[in-house]
C-alpha cells in the first residue's frame, strides 16, 4: 500500500449511515442497529485508534 486515507465523520452520521446501509440489505431496523453498534462500533474503535497515522484525512461534516 502506497498511502493511506482515514474518512473523519461524526459519529451520528456515521452510525445513521451503516443502519440504513443494513435495513438496505434486508435486516429490521432492530437488527441493523444492534451490528452498527456492535461489531461496526468495535471496528470504528480499532480504525480510530490507528486514524493519526493516514497519509491524508478527509472530513465530512
């Protein structure tokens, strides 16, 4: 890998995001938001913790 870029959203949007992207792949809206704040929040956790070392950073707001 040449470089690396980290997406910097807020975290509301990021999570509205992910639950509408599960309901669109066929899970109830329980269900999406039980993975987003889940396995897709762990995952955001670990992403966050190495975001400083991206080559460049992209914020959306």
């Amino acid at each position: 890998m040449d470089e690396s870029w980290c997406l910097d959203l807020p975290d509301a949007l990021r999570m509205s995001r992910l639950i509408n992207r599960h309901i669109a792949f066929g899970r109830t809206l329980e269900e999406a938001e039980a993975w987003a704040h889940g396995s897709d929040e762990n995952n955001a956790q670990i992403i966050g913790a190495s975001a400083s070392r991206a080559d460049f950073t992209i914020e959306v707001d």
